[in-house]
C-alpha cells in the first residue's frame, strides 16, 4: 500500500491582552452502538418510536430484573478498537456510577471506569492534503445511555421519555493532542467516517447518534512541548468540559469562546476553575452547568450483578478478520491505482457509498482520472445543489461510466459530455444509444472541420490580422468553429487547424 507523508499542523495561536495562547483539547465521544437490542436487554433501540415504548422491565429497574450483556454490543465495542489500532482488553469489568439522574431509574448507571474493555489506539486526522495530526486514543468503554427530559411540553411539569435508556454506548477518549477548533471538528468527521465504514455506529449527529464533550484548556507556547516530553499535566492549564455538543459549527464556536474566556480570567489574575460548562449558541457564550466532579463523586464500585466480562483472542482474531477496508487504506489505494491527487482521493472515500459508486465507474469507464473529475465536479455537484445523496442518484454507475467511455473514445466532446449528464440525469437511457439516436456525435472528419475554418477565415479578414499579430485572438475563430458545427467538432483538431492556417 502506498505510504502517504504527512506533517503536524501548527497549533491554534489565540493573542491575549498581554501574551499569545495555545489551544489543548480532549474529546470524549459518545458513540450510539449499532444494534438492535440494547446493553443490558433486549429492549428495541429504535430511533423515533413513541415515547416509553421501548423500555423493558431491565431499563425500568422494576424490582428483581437482573442486567444481561448483549454480545452484539461488545462484537460492535470490540470491532472499533481493531478500526482504531487499539489494544483490545481480554479481561474488563463493569462499574456502577452512582447520581441522581430523573431519566436514569436505576439510580446509577452502569459503565467501564476502571477496566475497559478497548485500550489505546489512534487516529490519523487529515486537515488537508500532506498536513495532518494523529490524535491518541486513551481508552474505549462500554457504558448505558440514560433517558430524555422534556421540559418545553407544560409550563408546570416535566415529562420523561425512557426509550434510550439502556442504549449501548462507547465512550471514546481522547489524549489532549488536538490543537485548534479546526482540528476539533475534523476529529469528529474522521472518527464518524471510521464508525460508518466499520458499522458500528451509524454517525447520526441530529439524532443524538454521536455526541461530544470537548475538553479545553490554554497554555503559553513551549508548554505544551514539555508536557509531550514528561505526560505531566501540571505543564497545561486547567480544563473544562463542555457537555453535549452534536454540531461541528458549535464545537468550533464554542471551543473558540471558551478558550479567549480562560485567557481574559487568567491575564486577569485569575484562575480558572475546573468545571462542566454548556454552550448556547444563540449567545455563542459558554456558560457554567456544575463543577467538574472527580470519580469519588460517584461512588464507583464493581457492578455486583455483572460477572468480569472474558473474551478469548481467538474471537477478537475472528472479528479482526471481517473489518472492510478503512478510510486511510482505501485513500491511499486511490491514489496509488488510479493516479488520484490526494484531495480527490480524500473526497471521494469521505463516505463508503460514495467511494463504492467511483470504484463501480471506474472499473467500467478504464479510466480512473476522469471519472473521478466526473463523479466529483459533476455528479456530486448535482446531488449537492439538490440536496441529494449518492444512493439518491438517478444516474447509475455505469450510465456515468457510459458518458467517460465516449469521451475517452473521442466519440463526444466534453460540452457534449455535459449536455449528454443532463439528458442521463433528468431522462435515464444508455448514453451510448442518446448519442447516436440525438446525432451528438463529436466531428472528427479533419475535411469538415479543416472547411468550417477556410469560410470563417475568409469571411473575417481584419480578425485574421489581429489574430496573427497577437495569437491569443486565435480562439476567437475556435469558437465560431464549434458554434457552426454545433459544438460537435473535436476541440483538439479545430485548435491544431486554426493554428495552421493562420500561421501561428
């Protein structure tokens, strides 16, 4: 596999008042688990199904009902770490973490705080072609969602609906190696692309599918290098924690207010205090929500009705076996077999479906340059100005492989090739049979077009001095060629023609 370079972005720089500030961020990403059962019973995970419909007796901790692991879930748990490079922990436990949560009936949740089952791994994050950060991963636990509040129903009462509760979740930590707002939000983007081509989480930010809590902390340039040197983090200012964040906007936003607002506390002669803060976007302001708690504020203790959970190498062996080809393989093999440049290889794998219609195009036009130009400038064009994804498309991998094939054979021009998309698009057929039924078929008969540029040479005599004094003028009569033989002459013979007979 071809062996793609890159360097380190330079960190976010924020000016103070009195000295310029660095950025440092964590994230804790909450990852729904694709599946349909939950955790700890077999409750449905349906996304919008009526409130409280999906709660089985387990998530409504009636008396007695006793917590059963759902193998599929640590599958899903397991087959991340493997996407992520991580070391996968044979032996984990459950913890109960104990708070008074109005959408939580048990009274604690249960998680993974002190043996997870995923270890460190990381995570290449590309901000564009050659620069790029690769953020570590510090764990990967299983954990229990908790259920909704509702608030906007009655002025004078709450409402609960219990359907998550219960819902697997991998929490996903990160070292506090990203940089910036930027890096923050292409950190997302690139751990949600690794969870939709492994499917193990399905990515959907508006559903509450992915969310964020976005560690951040400034320090002053060099800090942060010593801190690399001994992991000390006293060398770092102290963090806060900004809960819920499911927007890439907002989490650069609000990353960016938080930070000037721990700069202004500190050039101030403050301190800033250790705490879990809530983002409002219609202000763009952070604000407190509760003082950060440590892990004796929950009371943490080994779940007594959850034996350690033990899996056997072989069977993470299996699962490592059936993982698809990621993202980063899939860029380089891009660049490598069809001769991409980075950045189209980069868009065209941002997404597995759209990275599996290039390949079909590409496969039956012979041609993987220019049929990724189409499938890009073109196709994704299209779909995006219309709102539309890859599996909406009305135009088939091989309709647009068909469209490639006849640019490439010379049998169309590529203002033919345009107007044939729009006929495939809005219409459907063969191209092939568009073509030849319509009579759009590229002139390459070098004696009707070496005559359509005698008559306009003849007809246009002051424009042939001025063309032969300054050449530039020359695609003048290029494009009275094209427009009296209706766009059908092959470009490349009318320029080598006008050139001739002009003597240029």
């Amino acid at each position: 596999m071809l062996d793609l370079t890159y360097e380190a972005p330079k960190p976010r720089v924020i000016a103070g008042a009195q000295h310029d500030w660095e950025l440092v961020i964590g994230m804790e990403v909450h990852a729904q688990v694709a599946s349909n059962a939950k955790l700890f019973s077999g409750a449905s995970t349906r996304f919008g199904a009526e409130p409280n419909s999906n709660v089985s007796f387990v998530d409504a901790a009636m008396p007695g009902m006793l917590p059963v692991i759902n193998e599929f879930c640590v599958e899903q748990a397991v087959r991340t770490g493997l996407g992520l490079n991580a070391r996968i922990n044979l032996w984990s436990a459950f913890d109960r973490k104990n708070y008074f949560y109005p959408d939580l009936p048990q009274g604690y949740q249960i998680s993974q705080l002190y043996h997870p089952l995923v270890g460190e791994g990381e995570i290449l994050v590309d901000m564009e072609p050659g620069i790029a950060r690769n953020v570590r991963i510090e764990r990967i636990h299983m954990e229990q969602d908790a259920g909704k509040s509702i608030h906007d129903m009655d002025p004078t009462a709450s409402f609960v609906d219990l359907n998550r509760t219960g819902v697997c979740l991998m929490e996903i930590v990160s070292r506090p190696d990203i940089r910036g707002p930027e890096e923050a939000a292409a950190y997302i983007t690139k751990l949600r692309q690794i969870l939709r081509y492994l499917g193990t989480c399905d990515g959907n930010m508006q559903n509450g599918s992915l969310r964020a809590d976005v560690n951040v902390s400034v320090c002053r340039p060099g800090q942060y290098e010593k801190y690399q040197e001994t992991q000390d983090f006293s060398h770092l200012g102290t963090r806060c924690e900004i809960k819920n964040m499911n927007s890439m906007r907002f989490i650069q936003m609000a990353i960016d207010h938080e930070a000037r607002r721990q700069i202004a506390i500190v050039e101030s002669g403050g301190a800033v205090v250790q705490e879990t803060r809530l983002y409002d976007p219609d202000r763009n302001e952070t604000r407190s929500m509760r003082n950060k708690e440590e892990a004796h504020d929950y009371r943490y203790f080994p779940d007594p009705d959850l034996l350690p959970l033990e899996i056997e190498q072989a069977w993470v062996d299996a699962i490592k076996a059936t993982l698809p080809e990621l993202p980063d393989a899939k860029k380089a093999r891009f660049v490598l077999d069809f001769g991409l440049n980075e950045y189209d290889a980069s868009v065209l794998t941002a997404d597995l479906a759209n990275a599996a219609y290039f390949e079909a195009v590409a496969a039956k036009a012979g041609d993987g340059k220019l049929a990724a130009n189409w499938v890009i400038n073109e196709l994704f064009g299209r779909l995006k100005k219309e709102d539309h994804t890859i599996e909406d498309s009305p135009v088939s991998p091989a309709q647009l492989a068909g469209i490639v094939r006849l640019i490439k054979s010379d049998a169309i021009s590529g203002k033919i090739a345009k107007d044939l998309f729009e006929i495939v698009y809005t219409e459907g057929g063969d191209p092939e049979q568009i073509v030849e039924e319509r009579g759009m078929k590229q002139v390459t008969d070098t004696g009707a077009i070496e005559s359509a540029v005698d008559q306009i040479i003849a007809a246009n005599p002051a424009q042939v001095e001025k063309a032969q004094a300054n050449p530039k003028l020359a695609g003048w009569f290029v494009g009275q060629v094209m427009k009296a033989t209706g766009g059908k002459a092959n470009p490349k013979a009318v320029n080598e023609i006008v050139t001739a007979r002009l003597g240029l």
